[in-house]
C-alpha cells in the first residue's frame, strides 16, 4: 500500500564521486523515479565531489521531503554526512533509510550474474560477493550476511564476501577461502551501484587473477523501485506521526 502524499520533493542523495560514471548512475535511476513518480519532484544531490550538494538543494525543498540515501549500507555516509547536511541546511526534512540488502538488489545481482553465463546449479563456482569495506563494523556485518541469502537455492561451492577496501576478507584472502571449500571456478560479483574507481580496482585484480566479473548493480528498474520504497516508508512513518 502507498503511503498518502505529504509531500511533493524526492531528493535522491549519493555520496559523490570524481568519477563520472556515479553519478550518471545516480540520474539514470533519478529518471526511472520521474517516470514512477509523475506527479513529484526528483532532485539528484551528492554529500560531495559532484554538484548540487545537498547543502544547495534542500533550502528550496518543500517542508516535510524526503532525502533517500543512495547507499547500500548504513554506515558513515548515511548516519553521519547526511545528517550534518540536513542540520546545517536548516531544512525540515526526512531521511529514509538507505537500500539495504533488499531482496530486489539480490535479484539484480543474480541477474548480472546470468548475464555471466553463472548457472545456480554449478556445484564447483565459488562467487566473491565484493563490497565496499566500512569503519562500522554493523554495516560490514550486514553485508557478510548477504553471502548465506546469495547462495540460497544454488548448488554453488559457496558465496564468500570480499571487502575492496579497509577490511577483511580481502579478495585475495576470500578467493583463498572458496578454494578451500572446493570452488574450481570463481566469479566476482560487485555489490557496488556503480562503476568508479574502486570497482575499477576490483577489475584490475579480477583480469590478473583470470576471474570474471559482473557488472554492478547500476540503474536496474529494481534498483529505481527498491529507492520509491524507501521513499515511501518515509512517508509512512510521517503520516504516523501527524496521526499520533
């Protein structure tokens, strides 16, 4: 059931980066939501190194929109950046929850992985679910409990997190692992939203160690659909509030 509309404003924030092809990724999936979203303003806005900032953003939004997070995990970015923003732009506002692990993006992965010709009935395929590492250990545990999810109703050698940055396992240490566990065959899948500078790392590796590589999660209808959702939780708990 959708939540009744408060609001008119949808600000999709990412983090930012200096690699174009983010946030390319982040108006593309901007665009699903306008086409999902006919009657509400969607605003793109970056916590940095892309502009609008979201500083610039939220004084012209409504009262009572939401900012969305276009974020996987709930880590640094989500609990700490956004919130600052919010504060020091004054704006009432609300901020939704970021995408999670949402069984729509695990759909989404398993999709870039068939693109791979991977069939879930491969009993000697280890598959490195590669993320991004975080100084919050929560976040990293969340996303070391995707692998059980992913390997749910496959037949693989198993599914082994991988962390391209600051934690562990690293990808040489969880390709060390799969093989441990019988895995002749290893792909990687790129738990990330797009491509950028350190999915382009993973590649790097994934060519010198011969191991294929998905494609990240990108601007999927699913991906589109699972930020509405989160918009309209949003909306949700504020029309819960005005009704207490």
């Amino acid at each position: 059931m959708r939540a009744a509309r408060l609001v008119t404003s949808l600000v999709l924030t990412a983090h930012g980066s200096k690699d174009p092809r983010s946030a390319a990724n982040a108006h593309a999936i901007a665009g699903h939501l306008r086409r999902l979203l006919p009657d509400t303003a969607v605003q793109v806005a970056f916590c940095e190194q892309n502009t609008p900032i979201l500083t610039d953003v939220l004084p012209d939004a409504a009262a009572g929109s939401v900012v969305v997070p276009l974020l996987l995990a709930s880590a640094y970015h989500a609990r700490t950046d956004i919130p600052a923003l919010i504060a020091e732009s004054g704006a009432d506002v609300i901020q939704a929850d970021v995408l999670g692990e949402d069984p729509r993006l695990l759909q989404v992965m398993r999709e870039r992985l068939a693109a791979l010709g991977v069939s879930r009935f491969d009993s000697e395929l280890g598959v490195l679910l590669t993320s991004v590492g975080s100084s919050h250990p929560a976040a990293n545990a969340r996303t070391a409990a995707l692998a059980e999810t992913m390997a749910e109703g496959t037949r693989w050698a198993g599914v082994q997190v991988a962390f391209a940055t600051g934690q562990t396992p690293t990808l040489p240490e969880a390709v060390e692992a799969l093989r441990a566990r019988g895995a002749q065959r290893l792909v990687i899948a790129p738990w990330f939203l797009a491509h950028g500078r350190i999915t382009d790392r993973v590649a790097e590796f994934a060519c010198a160690a011969g191991i294929p590589m998905a494609e990240p999660l990108g601007p999927h209808r699913l991906v589109a659909a699972t930020v509405l959702d989160r918009y309209e939780e949003a909306l949700a708990a504020r029309s819960a509030e005005f009704a207490a």
